[in-house]
C-alpha cells in the first residue's frame, strides 16, 4: 500500500478554500482515479509543534492506493482535469510524497 500526500504550504497571504478542496476537488480526484484510488482523507492544519505556531501547511490529502503504478495508472489519464481545478481553491503549488505505509 502506499500513500500519495498532498501538502499546501500556509504562506501568508496565500488563498485556500477548505470547503471546494474538500467537497469539490477531492471527490472529482477520486471519482476519475474510480478503485485506482482504496480512499482517501483531508487534514486542516491548525497549528505547528510549538506554543503559538502556526501550521506548516493549510490543508493536505492522502490517496491511498495498492501501489505507484496504480496511482499512475488511475491518475496519468486525467491529470489535466484535476490539476485544471487547482486554481478553483488555491492559489498554493503543493509540495507532493508518495510514500510506504509500513503500520497501518
């Protein structure tokens, strides 16, 4: 299993509709990636690890998928589309991960 991450950095000043990302764009990623993509989840950021610091980053997903070439293959075909949609909720470019999940 691995998982795709998506992480928008909080800049200050930076543009993000929490609500589009996750009523809208998230369901269309996986509408078009179909079983390609097992699920998926949303996070918010709400604060870094000290005191009074902000998130490091405003909002993020997790695709879950069986494996790199599964998330490419579900992906690749509509990338143009999903990514067409970005500016719909942000004005951020995300940073992007894909790693092993060991524990589950």
């Amino acid at each position: 299993m691995i998982k795709v991450s998506v992480m928008y950095p909080n800049t200050p000043g930076a543009r993000f509709d929490h609500r589009y990302y996750r009523d809208k764009h998230m369901p269309l990623v996986k509408s078009r990636m179909g079983e390609s993509c097992k699920y998926y989840t949303v996070d918010k950021g709400l604060a870094g690890g000290a005191p009074g610091a902000p998130a490091t980053y405003v909002g993020m997903c997790h695709i879950f998928c069986e494996s790199v070439e599964a998330f490419q293959a579900g992906f690749g075909p509509h990338a143009k589309e999903i990514m067409a949609d970005i500016p719909n909720y942000t004005d951020q470019t995300p940073v992007i991960q894909i790693s092993e999940v060991v524990v589950g």
